[in-house]
C-alpha cells in the first residue's frame, strides 16, 4: 500500500511538472463606434525653488472618453479621446474657484499599443503643445509583446530621446505581468510597471517671450487590462516630475525648478457601442 500511495505522489508530481504556466495574448481590441468613459482622480503638489520654497497641492475630477472612429484594415483603430477637469483654484479676489478644462485629441493605435499619427484637436494654443503631448503619450503607452505570456513575464520599453542640446537620454519603463485576477466580473491581467519619461519641450508663446524646459518623470503604476475585451479597465500611477523651466525674454531668461508629486487614477465606467 505504502508503494502504491508513492507511486501515486510520484506520478502527480511528474505530471505537475509537465503543466505549463497559462499563457494570454495581451492586445488591444477594437469595434466601431465603441465608446469607453472612464473616472478620473487626481491629486498632485507642486513645489517651486523660489527665494523661499513654495508649495501648492491640488485635486481634481474629470472624465475621459475614448471612442473608435475607424477600424482599420490592419485590425489598428483610430481612436478620438476627450478628456474633462475639474479643479479648484485661488481666484484673484482670494476666493476658490472651480476651473473646467477640456483636452480633446486624436491618434492611430495598433492592437500591440503602438502610437501613431497624432494630433491635437484644439483651436486655441495647446496645439503649440502637440510634440511634448505625443511624446508623453508614445513613451507612457505600453507596446505589449508580440506572443502569448504567462504571468511573471517582464518586458523593457526604451525611447531614444534627442535634447535640444544634442545630448541623448533613455526613456525606459519596465513591465510586469504580475497576476490573473477577476474584476466586477472581468478577466484581468494585473501589469505593474516602473520607469521614467523625458519630455523635452521649446515653445514660442509670443514675439517677446520663448518658453523652454523638460520634465523629467519617475514614474510607478498598476494597470488592470481586459484582455477578453482588449482595453484598460483600470489604472493607477503615482508620479515624480522634475520640471525644469526656463523663460527667455528680450535680453533677460529667468530660470526655475519646479518639482511635481502627482498621483492618478482612472476606472472604467461605461461602455457603449453606437
């Protein structure tokens, strides 16, 4: 008996070994006219090098809606995002008033994540921001792998960054697939990830005034991906930004640092077809 109860222990050992760990395919996935809304929170604080350091915190709520206008023959999407804040803010009579603003841009996305062919829709100056929003946008998006994976598989993602001073610097953010998990009734790949962007910028505001820096991010975050439906359910992120700035005027530039805690949050909320 005590063989036959060995054997048995050893066949299913022997079997165990022969499991392999489940592997999934992580990759967006797209349908015409689907519109996803996403919750937003966030909280960040803003330390300037003055004389006298000067520190601010702020919060705010907003929405994000992500619809796909166009599904393409190479199974990419093109996607129009649309984001909306809410924050408060010291008026200049020293009461708080709630700000809105809106962001609204466009982009091409392949199912492994690859960003392309940007655009900020905006008829005012922001577009003057369209090379560091895509910037940010191509060095934070995640180029998933192109095979099934299985859970413990890491990947690396590094963006050459040309200065405006001819120096090149690494943008680089490492990924995890930590965990399957289920979410309100969703099949979820936990990916957790750790890195840094760097996102120089050179803007003319006007004929008298040249605004120059870059942001240079740490960054840490969780992103809760539905892989059956191929979208996001949910993330959060928590920052470190070093903010270099310098404005240039006639014949005089004031320099300045800015350090930036931020921390954020999105959840999925809706989801429509139209």
């Amino acid at each position: 008996m005590r063989l036959l109860l060995a054997l048995g222990m050893l066949a299913m050992l022997l079997s165990g070994c022969d499991r392999h760990p489940e592997k999934i395919r992580l990759q967006m996935k797209f349908a015409a006219g689907r519109q996803l809304v996403y919750d937003l929170n966030s909280e960040q604080t803003i330390t300037i090098n003055y004389a006298e350091p000067v520190s601010e915190t702020s919060r705010s709520q907003g929405e994000m809606i992500q619809k796909v206008t166009v599904v393409l023959p190479d199974s990419s999407a093109r996607i129009a995002e649309t984001s909306s804040w809410n924050f408060s803010e010291l008026g200049e009579n020293g009461t708080v008033e709630v700000v809105s603003r809106t962001e609204s841009l466009s982009y091409r996305i392949q199912p492994s994540g690859r960003i392309s062919e940007f655009e900020i829709l905006a008829e005012d100056d922001a577009a003057r921001w369209q090379e560091y929003a895509q910037s940010k946008l191509e060095q934070s998006q995640p180029t998933f792998p192109d095979q099934p994976v299985a859970v413990g598989y890491t990947w690396m993602q590094t963006v050459k960054i040309f200065m405006p001073t001819g120096e090149m610097l690494d943008a680089s953010t490492t990924y995890r697939f930590s965990e399957l998990i289920e979410v309100d009734s969703r099949q979820c790949a936990v990916i957790d990830y750790e890195g840094n962007l760097v996102l120089p910028f050179d803007v003319m505001e006007s004929d008298s005034l040249i605004r120059k820096g870059v942001d240079k991010v740490d960054l840490t975050g969780t992103i809760w991906f539905d892989y059956v439906n191929g979208y996001v359910f949910s993330q959060h992120e928590v920052t470190r930004v070093t903010a270099e700035r310098a404005k240039i005027l006639p014949q005089k530039a004031k320099v300045y640092t800015a350090y930036i805690e931020g921390e954020l949050f999105f959840n999925l909320k809706s989801e429509t077809i139209e």
